[in-house]
C-alpha cells in the first residue's frame, strides 16, 4: 500500500461543525450568537454557502479561537 496517502482536509462547514460538537454546543446556540436563522447556519454547515471572513471571524469569538484557529480545525500538522 502506498505510504504517501494525504487525507482531505475538512471543508469549512466540516470545521464549523466539529467546532460545535467539541464545545458541546446546539445548532441553536451557535446559530443565535451569529445572528442567523437555523436554516441558514445549517447551510454554512453543509457547506451549501461558504461562510465569509466576518462570519469565521465571528464564529472564533464565540469559541474563544483566531480566525486562523477555526480554519485550522480538524488539519494535519
């Protein structure tokens, strides 16, 4: 088997999502702190709609994390 297999990294809506079942928190929950309808933070999640740069920003906020963080979530070192 080839030794050199690189696993995917994680969609954006993939790292929001582990980011909540990490920290114990509901889909509710983190979509009231940004402001959004269910629906539309499950879509971020789904990756239906890619999150911009004040919304990751935001989403760091809410767990204490750099934007830089979040998008390192769930990556290879």
């Amino acid at each position: 088997m080839n030794q050199n297999i690189k696993f995917m990294k994680l969609t954006p809506g993939e790292k929001f999502a582990l980011l909540r079942k990490l920290n114990g928190k509901s889909l509710e929950e983190v979509a009231a702190y940004m402001k959004l309808t269910l629906d539309a933070y499950l879509r971020l999640e789904d990756d239906f709609v890619y999150p911009s740069d004040q919304q990751i920003e935001k989403l760091g906020r809410f767990y204490g994390v750099s934007y830089e963080e979040v998008m390192a979530v769930g990556e290879e070192n």
